[in-house]
DNA sequence: TTTATTTGACCTGT
DNA sequence: ACAGGTCAAATAAA
C-alpha cells in the first residue's frame, strides 16, 4: 500500500512536471508566428488535463485519507490505467472518482451519455456494445434528427428487476458518431449468456437500417452479419468513446481513441464489466471486444493489449465463480497482477461494503 | 419452443 | 397538442 502510494505520489508529480512542459511549450508557441492556432489550443487542452488528472488524484488520495472507502486492499483501486499515450496509470483512476463525486450528487436516477465514433466501416453493433446484455424495446423518429433513435432495455428487466435502460442515436452531422444515452444502473447479475444475447443483439444499423418502423428491405441488407471470429477482428477500426454526465453536461472521461486494439480471440463472456463496474460509465469504456477469455471453458480473461497510446493494458485474470467475480476480477486486474487468485477476490468481495464502494453513489 | 426484434398503439410530461 | 418514451402483440430467428 505504501509502495502504491508512492507510485501515486510519481503519478502526481508526472502530471504536474507534464504540465509545466507543456505550459513552457505555449510560451514558446505563443511567440511564434508560425504556429497555429490550434497547435497553441491543443497544448492548452493538454495542460489543463494534465492539471486535471492531477487534482482529481489528490482529492482521491484526500477522500481515501477521510475514510470514504472501505476497501482493504489497496491494489483493487488504486493503480489506474491509461488510456491516453501519456501516464498510463491515471485515466480510469480519474473518471473513477470523477464518477464517483458526480453520482454523490444523484439523488434520482443516473443518467449519462457516451459519443461512440465508429471509424472504417467497423461492425457497429459490436463497437457500440457495452457488455450487457440489451433488448431493444422501442424505437423512434426524433424530431429534427435524421435518423431515429433505438431503445434498448436490461434484458433482465422482468426476471431480476433491472431497470438499465439506454437509447442509441445516431448523429446527424457525424454518421459514424454514436450517442448512446443510458439510464439507469444494472441491478441485475449478468449471466453468462452474455456472448449468446451478444450474437442476437439488435444490429444497430441506425438510418442505414431503416429509418422508421417500417423500412425493413434496406434494413436486411445493411445488417453486417458476419462470424464472431471475424467481426472480432474487423472491429479493429479507430473507435472513439466520450462520456458525458448529463447532470453535470461535463465529460466526465476525455475522449480517447483506441487505434486498432489487437484482440486475442472471440468473447465467450463480456460481462466482465457487468453489474458493479459497467454501471459505470467509465467502465462502460471497456467494449467486450477488448476482453477475450483464453478459452471459453476455463473462463480465464485477457484483456487485450489496447496500445491505450504508448503502453498497452494487458491483464489476465482466472475466474469461474459468479459474475460479481467476474467483475472484482477486471477490477483486480487492472492493478497490474496478472492473474488474479480466486481467494484473493472472496477475500476482497468479503472486505468491500458496496454501498462504499468507489463506483457507487 | 424459446428468445429477440419490430412496430403500432398507448402513456406521460410539457 | 405534441414529442419522447414504453408496452405488447405479431413476427422472425435461433
């Protein structure tokens, strides 16, 4: 624990000497005739996200110094990974308390958006899949918006209560950008049909599809049907994800890119991320199709190296209990211990007071 | 046979 | 009244 806070302590610093660096270079940019306008408004952007993720860590660090979390084991949260070519070690650990300080603030229902841009005629309804299972339910004309908006609901909604709903629009300036609005938390234990419910999920082809109730012919022909062992590696076109927390109207994750992730095989599960963690909308991040088990049967997970910029993200973990396992487990993982021990995480699962827990309000 | 999707109708909030 | 959201019967797919 010491020695994480010690590596948080070097996060910190890197961060702020990052923002010094960047900050000298707008000085030198702002005197220079040759530089442009927006060389000198992505320098600053940088410089405030470095300062950014800088003060978020410090008020993770001061909210862990209050008590606020319950979590014994200092590995299970505190050592973040990135998603951003700078410090791989900080961008998860941000949105997870700039979630967590947001859904502080829920009293009602969550409610949050996230932009999913899907490049070179990637499979989209596999890009914009989040690891839950979904049913659409409904599906609508938006006034003034070309195309209309889908309706999906917690396939669990009847047998386990859960009432996570999301709609998925798809943009009108931008037709590879999708908005998917979500609402509600998971309530419900994914189970492991996960990969079925995936195979037979609504092909979100939105306005290509059809664009209303009853264009179905254009709708057959543009649905991508392809096998899970291809369409796995198809997806690897630049898949840009933001988040947005509707009550704050602040992108509560940066944007990011995942430039052609390289994906180790087809997902027996995606739940991994399910209930606790997917309820998250930073969690949410995480596309199944970046989480490949070793073999189906053994349940053992890889995270595929995403190449999240310069370092990758892999991690392993051996899982075979319950889903909530499953998803202690991606959380375990994340932490750098490349594979995680099923006792170790009863031993967390018994430690944590969900209630507390950091992703939840 | 079971499960998912489609889609017209209905409900609700403004 | 209207737009957005949801229901549920019909239909399709596995």
């Amino acid at each position: 624990m010491e020695s994480h806070l010690k590596l948080e302590e070097a996060d910190l610093i890197s961060d702020l000497m990052q923002g010094k660096e960047l900050t000298k270079q707008l000085h030198d940019h702002m005197f220079s005739s040759s530089s442009s306008h927006e060389t000198k408004e992505v320098l600053l952007e940088r410089i405030l996200l470095s300062y950014d993720k800088a003060l978020t860590k410090l008020k993770w660090e001061a909210n862990v110094g209050n008590g606020e979390t319950k979590i014994t084991n200092g590995n299970m949260m505190g050592s973040p990974c990135s998603f951003t070519n700078e410090n791989p070690k900080t961008e998860v650990f941000d949105q997870v308390v700039k979630h967590r300080s947001v859904s502080k603030r829920r009293k009602t229902m969550d409610i949050w958006k996230k932009q999913v841009k899907v490049c070179l005629g990637a499979v989209i309804e596999r890009s914009l899949d989040d690891g839950n299972s979904w049913r659409k339910y409904g599906q609508k004309d938006i006034l003034r918006a070309n195309f209309p908006r889908e309706y999906y609901r917690c396939t669990h909604k009847h047998t386990q209560g859960c009432l996570a709903t999301k709609h998925v629009q798809k943009s009108d300036e931008e037709p590879t950008t999708y908005e998917i609005t979500y609402k509600g938390r998971h309530t419900c234990i994914q189970a492991n049909h996960a990969n079925k419910a995936f195979s037979s999920r609504a092909k979100i082809c939105l306005g290509e599809h059809k664009h209303h109730n009853h264009q179905k012919n254009e709708a057959q022909e543009e649905k991508i049907e392809q096998p899970p062992h291809e369409t796995i590696f198809t997806f690897s076109s630049e898949l840009e994800v933001k988040i947005e927390d509707l009550k704050t109207k602040k992108n509560i994750f940066p944007s990011f890119c995942f430039p052609s992730p390289s994906i180790g095989s087809e997902i027996e599960d995606n739940n991994i991320f399910s209930d606790t963690l997917i309820e998250n909308p930073f969690m949410e991040c995480f596309s199944p199709a970046f989480l490949s088990p070793a073999t189906s049967e053994s349940n053992i997970f890889c995270l595929s190296p995403c190449h999240f910029g310069s370092s990758g993200l892999g991690l392993s973990v051996q899982t075979s209990e319950s889903d909530i396992t499953d998803v202690v487990s991606a959380t375990t993982s994340i932490t750098n211990s490349p594979i995680v021990n099923l006792d170790e995480l009863n031993l967390f699962l018994d430690n944590v007071d969900f209630d507390t827990f950091p992703m939840h309000p």
